[in-house]
C-alpha cells in the first residue's frame, strides 16, 4: 500500500485495489501459506457503535496471519463513559497495538484518528461517510462473479446515509464501469458525492424504480434502509420498504445477474433468493476474511 492509513476508498488507485485483490486470492487459495505472516503483531479493535462481519472478520483475519487482538470493548465499558476524547483514546490505545481498526458514529473522526498517531489507522465506517474495507471485499466478490471490466450495476437503497454505497461508488470509477442508482427521491447520493463522481469522470445515472434498470445489470447491489442514520423517525417511515428484490423481480433480469448485500439486511431481499443462483451475500461476507487479511498484510 502506498498509505499509512485507510480512511477513504478515494485514496485507492486501481493498483492499490488490484494489489489487494490479488494477494487476496493468493491468500484465499493457500490459507495456510500466510499463518505466520505477522507473529507477535497486535490489532487493536475500536468499535463505538456495532457491528458483526466487520469486527469478527478483521479479528479473524488477524489471527490467521499468526497476530492477535485487542478489542476496547462496548463503549459502555469504556473510559469514553467518563468523557475521554477520541484523540486521547486512540493516542493511549497506539501504545498498545500495531495498527488500529476504528468504527464511529461521527463522519471524518477516522481522518481526525489518523492525525494523532503513528501506527495505520483503518476506517471501519464513520458516520455516512467511508466505508472502504467493505469496498475491497464487495470489488472481489464483483471480480470473482462478474468481472470489474466493462461492468454495469445498478445500487439501491439508501444511498443518502448508505457508507458502503459512497465508497463503492469511488472505487468503481477506477474500472469505468455504468452505474446505475436507484432510490427514493429524500435517499439519493448527496450532492458532494454526486459532483466527486463527476469529477472522476463516472456519469451518474439516478432512477426511482429497480424494473427500469434490472434488466441491464450485472451486478444489483442492495442497501439497507438505514434506520439508525435518520435524525427524524417519520422520514425513516415515509421510505421504510420501499424496494424488495425477489424471485419475481429476477424473472426480469439476467440469468448471471450477481445481487449483493453488505448485510445486515432486514426486508429488502426475500429469503427465497437466497436459493437462486443470483444471490451472492454470505460469500461477499464470507470474503471479508481473506480481503482484510491481504489488506492488514500490506499495510502492515
């Protein structure tokens, strides 16, 4: 990697990303050939809100390249309880571990933890801003499936508050691909994604229906309407299954149609499409091992 830091999908070339990718499927090849790669390396785990697959994969992907972890805990259980900074947390925590994986509810606090320490500092997820381990595993499920060459997708969902959709869509400007964006009007990008976009050149393509575009896809990547991020309970309502995928919408589609998820959902795909062909989510998350063990090895 050419950063200290990953705070951003926007630091990531196409080589960063391909570099990743490729010692991910050396990585997901051959297990076993990396167990020793970072003896005695610990990973320190800040999460201030929660989470399941990013944690517990970043733990594991540690411990399979021979290191360990350290986990701050709930944040209920924490100093941050008696008012202690993030600044001061991580600066304390820096003593202790060789590289830091930070979630927060706060947009840009990765970028203000990165400002106070030495040691590589990985955004987890802050706020509605960045999201870019999530990136590089959902682009080797997209490579792996479909091929990131001459790709058209279609996002859906939440795309106002939808991190994971903001770093996706940067990353995606390194292969050129079509991207179609689908949402209600109150969930679109937010306008300084929007003109990022523009400014790398992609060309934003917005729609309010999925049957418009279903049909054109390789790939259909689905958010969750992000209950957490609404600051008031009735907009949430107002959007609130808006768009479900099943097998009747997939009659529609093409027969090697990927449908992807970052997970957790709630009603947004039926569990029957988990038994067709398209459907791509538990090997997306499954990805996430072997993406953020090439991941920590490099920037390590």
């Amino acid at each position: 990697m050419r950063h200290d830091h990953l705070i951003s999908a926007k630091q990531l070339s196409r080589g960063d990303i391909e570099g990743v990718l490729d010692r991910a499927a050396e990585i997901a090849a051959d297990p076993g050939a990396f167990a020793e790669a970072h003896p005695d390396t610990l990973l320190g785990l800040l999460f201030f809100e929660p989470s399941t697959r990013t944690k517990m994969s970043f733990g594991a992907a540690m411990k399979r390249l021979g290191g360990g972890t350290i986990d701050m805990g709930s944040v209920d259980s924490s100093s941050v309880q008696k008012g202690e900074s993030l600044a001061d947390t991580v600066r304390v925590i820096e003593g202790y571990a060789d590289a830091l994986v930070l979630r927060h509810p706060s947009e840009g606090s990765a970028k203000l933890a990165s400002e106070f320490v030495d040691v590589p500092v990985i955004n987890a997820g802050d706020g509605a801003g960045q999201h870019p381990t999530q990136t590089l595993l959902d682009l080797h499920t997209i490579r792996e499936n479909a091929g990131l060459d001459d790709l058209t997708i279609g996002i859906v969902g939440d795309l106002k508050y939808g991190r994971t959709v903001h770093s996706l869509a940067h990353a995606l400007t390194n292969f050129g691909a079509t991207q179609h964006f689908i949402s209600p009007e109150s969930l679109r990008l937010p306008r300084g994604v929007r003109y990022d976009l523009r400014e790398a050149g992609a060309e934003v393509r917005e729609h309010a229906d999925i049957e418009a575009v279903v049909d054109r896809l390789d790939v259909l990547y689905v958010t969750r309407i992000q209950r957490e991020r609404f600051p008031d309970e009735n907009e949430y309502r107002q959007v609130a299954g808006e768009y479900r995928v099943d097998v009747d919408l997939l009659e529609s589609a093409a027969p090697g149609l990927t449908v992807m998820h970052p997970l957790p959902r709630v009603d947004e795909i039926a569990p029957e499409v988990d038994e067709t062909d398209h459907a791509t989510y538990f090997e997306q998350a499954h990805n996430g091992v072997p993406v953020r063990m090439a991941l920590l090895d490099q920037i390590l």
